[in-house]
C-alpha cells in the first residue's frame, strides 16, 4: 500500500511539473530588433531602452506593426508602454494571437489589447471582424491609465480565453465564441496611422503556459 501511495504521489508531482509554466523570457534586448519585423527604416526605433514607433513631428501615415518572429499559443505576456501625442487620433496597440495581413502587408490581422482615448484597455479585433468585443469600464480606465507616462500592460491568453490589466487593474475577461478563430500567432506593437504621436514600448517579457 505504501509503495502504491509514493508511486502516485511521484506520478503527481511528475504531472504537475510538466504543467507548470515556463520561466518568463524577455522578448526584447533594450539595444536591438533581434526577435522583431517590421518598417526599423524609417517607422520604428530604439531609444532610451525602448522600441518607439511613429514620430512627434509628423503625421504617421498607416498603421505600422512590429511583430514577433515566432508565434505562441497559451501565455502571459508583461510590458511597459506610453503613448503620447500632439494631433490626430492618438492611439497604439498590443497584438496577440495575431498574423500578418496580405493586404496591406503591414498591418496585422487578429486580437489587439487596445490603447488610447476612449479605447484604453478594449479588445478590438484588428483587420478581421474590425469591431471592438469587450471594454472596460470607465471607472476601471480611470483607476488604471497614466497619461502620457509609463503603464504596464499584463495580457494572459489561456485556451479561447484572453484577459488584461492595465496595472493591476483588471480590463477585460473575453471567452471566444467562434471555433473557427485561430488562438495561436503572433505579438505585435502597434502605432495608429493619421497622428502625430509616439508609442514607446518596454520591459516586455512571455511567461508561456501549458
């Protein structure tokens, strides 16, 4: 009986070993674009530590992406962003689960944890059903977002399920209904077309679940 009981308990710890999730890996290196696609000519750029799209002193002229080289499925995904801006619609975007678009080529093409005014915190489905799913509250978005500074962003994608927090303060809670949604791809970093603005990303780091 004793030999039984320390065999399944061994089992037991194998089986929860194996579902733990992974150790949190950077996705970027603060000095260069190893690991990232996207326009690094003229839309995209490094400073401070930070990966910086779009510009301050003229208008963006498409949405523009940087994204991921290899895919994921299930994960936790934590990074640092600010956008500011001076005129237009301001607004930038984190894709997960998402691919490029074959027209036009730069755009992406899935779930985009959204960020702006009136936007902060919504799950906006980018290029494919081009509608917004869920949004905070706006006691939530007043509780969580600082303007024109830093914010961290955690966004954790389980099975079809997506959830975010904008620091610490719970956004959305979005089950997919369609069977036919792919729930694997790509991250992405998003500045908005038509604004003079800037979305500055940091910090970022993919802790990937079972």
């Amino acid at each position: 009986m004793k030999k039984l009981f320390w065999t399944c308990a061994i089992v037991s710890q194998s089986a929860l070993i194996l579902l733990r999730a992974s150790e949190p890996v950077s996705l970027f290196d603060g000095r260069s674009f190893k690991g990232w696609l996207g326009d690094t000519n003229k839309t995209w750029r490094i400073e401070d530590g930070a990966l910086v799209g779009g510009s301050l002193k003229e208008k963006v002229a498409r949405n523009e992406f940087l994204r991921s080289e290899r895919p994921y499925t299930n994960f936790v995904l934590r990074l640092k962003f600010k956008l500011v801006g001076v005129s237009g619609f301001v607004n930038a975007g984190v894709q997960v689960r998402s691919q490029p678009a074959k027209n036009p080529p730069n755009e992406m093409v899935g779930y985009q944890c959204d960020i702006g005014e009136g936007w902060w915190g919504a799950l906006y489905d980018e290029s494919r059903r081009k509608k917004v799913l869920v949004k905070p509250g706006p006691e939530a978005v007043a509780q969580a977002v600082r303007r024109n500074e830093w914010n961290e962003y955690l966004i954790r994608c389980e099975g079809k399920r997506v959830r975010s927090w904008i620091n610490g303060v719970p956004m959305i809670d979005y089950t997919e209904p369609d069977d036919a949604i792919e729930q694997w791809g790509l991250i992405g970093l998003q500045i908005h077309g038509g604004a003079v603005a800037e979305a500055s990303y940091k910090d970022i780091s993919i802790e990937e679940l079972p």
